[in-house]
C-alpha cells in the first residue's frame, strides 16, 4: 500500500469502507477538500482519486452535491463479506447506566452493520486485559471501552490507541492520556446539584462517593468544591465519606454510612455520587425518620420520590461512541474527547 501512488492508497481505503459495509450504497464519500484534510494531501490528489472510483463504478459524482456510493459498488465487493466486528467491554451489568449503554451502543451498532462482542469485567483490571486480548484475537475491528475502576491505566488500551487502533472510551477516561473519549460533564452536573442545595440554603452538605480512583470520581469531586468555592463558602472535608472499592463491594457500605451519619447533627443535605450510594442514604434517611429532615441529590436517576437527580444523557454517549469509532474506521485518527451535557432534574 506504501508503495502506490498517493491518489491510489486514498481509493483502496474508500472500497474497503465500501466492502466491509462502512460505506454503503447512498452515503456521502467525503468532497475532495474533505478527503484533502483527512489524508493531508492536495486536493488534485483527492481529485484524482474520486475519479477513479467513479471510472470503476464505485462510486457516483454528483454535480454540486458531491460523491455518493453506488448502487453498482454492491456488485463490486464480495458477497460473502465479513461483518464489521466491534468488541465492547464493560465492568459491570448491574446498574441501570450499564445496561442503558449496552442497549443504545448495539442500537446504533446495529443502524451502522457492525455486530458486537460483548465481554464484562466485573471490575477487574487483569479480566480487562485478558478480554481485549481475546476480542483482539477473534478479529474485531473497533472497540468501545468502559473502564473499570481501577486507578491504574490498561496499558493494552493505550497501546492500542497509540497504534491508531480504532479505540472509543465511555463513560471513565484516562486523564493525560490521548485516547478517544466520550463521558459525561460530571464536574457541571456535580456543581449544579450542589449549587442547587446552596441556593436553598444548605451548608453543612454531605457528600458520599467512592474513593478517588477514576475521572468520574475526580470530577465530581472537583464539582462539589467548585460550587463552594463559586458561594466563596468553606469545604469542611468532615462530610466527606469516602468509601473504599472493597467495601462497597465486599456490601460494606451501608454499616459504613451509616456510622459516618451517626452523631452529625448539622448536616442537611446529602449528595451521593450514584444510585446505588443514594439508595444505601435514603434508606438510613427512612428508618432514622430523617427524609423530611435532610434533602438528598444523586447522580443518575435513583427512581426514590422527592430525590432530585443529575441525569446523564446515555443516549447521546453511546451514538457519539459509534460515530467517532466509525471516523476511526474512514482513518481519522484525532483522538476526540467530547462531553455530553448533564441536566438537573428537580
């Protein structure tokens, strides 16, 4: 491929999009200023390339509109082609952002012809490693990521990106590290929760959350004390409960709260950083008689009554990952980082 003629690799890499389904008869084949860009090169290289595929049929110039994928080029490639295979790894299925992911990212997977090989991690950093390997050897094309929650990068992860190996993170990201992201706002969502309990007057706000290990956790950490520090009001690191990983899922995190609460008279408010912290608080809240006492704000849809909430939008996270893995796979290699709005739902 090297060794061709520029023109020439930018058409081999247009007809195995084609072939491989990528590109399909009607879609849009980038302009020439556009294939410009991508492959850094003139636009008479692009020029010439578009009118070769278009000399072979597989493709269609359009006069003012553009190029376009024919309905000839499905006679072009093989019959018998191979299905785009994406690999997803997830940590978990127990929640209900987990499962939300899932469902959205084969959706859209589905719209674009990939098919998907799912793998779960429960939460272990070495079945992350062993999974990529093994997805690596199955022949996947593309890989979608949610990390665990282990504060070590996967090396496998970042080496893969750095090989321009079509690689998309949701969800978690690796900070200082370039690999293509799609994740929520976590520190906005965080500061406009806490910004709402101040605005009502709360000043003794507890906030609840694993231990710093992961962008989500950091971030909305950083939300919390961003809204203080907008109010120009003290952090009293007091009401902070700081929950290990092996305690939460060794089902220690209720005896834990619950001694953090006990005796702390001043606090009226809560902010858990997940359902499943808000739910462990609503429940002490319940049986101590406090609910009518101290108001509660998590992070995701908790479904409790009267609980205000920072909603992600899943949806959008999960169409985005497909799009940036599809741009990897048409050889645009940028590592994007985008953040998907959060909004408080009171």
């Amino acid at each position: 491929m090297k060794e061709l003629p520029l023109y020439k690799q930018i058409q081999e890499k247009i007809k195995e999009q084609i072939k491989l389904g990528i590109l399909r008869p009607g879609d849009r084949v980038g302009s020439e200023k556009e294939l410009s860009k991508l492959y850094c090169v003139s636009q008479i290289t692009t020029k010439n390339a578009l009118i070769g595929l278009a000399e072979e049929g597989w493709v269609e110039r359009i006069q003012g509109k553009g190029s376009f994928v024919s309905d000839l080029s499905s006679q072009l490639r093989p019959s018998m082609a191979k299905p785009v295979l994406i690999g997803v790894v997830f940590p978990s299925m127990k929640t209900m952002i987990d499962q939300q992911l899932l469902n959205y990212i084969e959706q859209y997977a589905y719209e674009e012809g990939f098919q998907i090989l799912l793998r779960i991690t429960r939460e272990s950093a070495e079945r992350e490693t062993q999974s990529i390997r093994e997805l690596m050897e199955l022949g996947i094309q593309g890989l979608i990521v949610f990390p665990t929650e282990a504060e070590n990068y996967n090396e496998s992860i970042i080496q893969l990106s750095f090989d321009k190996f079509p690689v998309v993170l949701v969800d978690r990201f690796f900070k200082n590290i370039r690999v293509a992201h799609v994740v929520s706002d976590n520190i906005t969502g965080t500061f406009d929760a806490i910004d709402y309990l101040l605005k009502k007057g709360h000043r003794h706000i507890a906030y609840i959350s694993p231990e710093i290990t992961n962008s989500v956790t950091e971030d909305r950490a950083i939300g919390y004390e961003k809204a203080f520090m907008e109010h120009q009001l003290p952090i009293d690191k007091n009401l902070w409960c700081m929950l290990r990983l092996n305690t939460i899922q060794q089902n220690g995190a209720e005896e834990e709260i619950a001694a953090f609460l006990k005796g702390k008279d001043n606090i009226t408010a809560i902010f858990t950083v997940n359902v499943k912290l808000a739910h462990i608080v609503h429940a002490y809240l319940r049986n101590h008689n406090l609910l009518g006492k101290i108001e509660l704000v998590t992070f995701d849809r908790p479904d409790l009554p009267e609980v205000p909430y920072a909603a992600q939008n899943i949806e959008a996270i999960s169409r985005k990952s497909i799009e940036i893995l599809k741009e990897q796979f048409a050889g645009e290699y940028a590592p994007h980082q985008h953040q998907e709005r959060v909004t408080l739902c009171l």
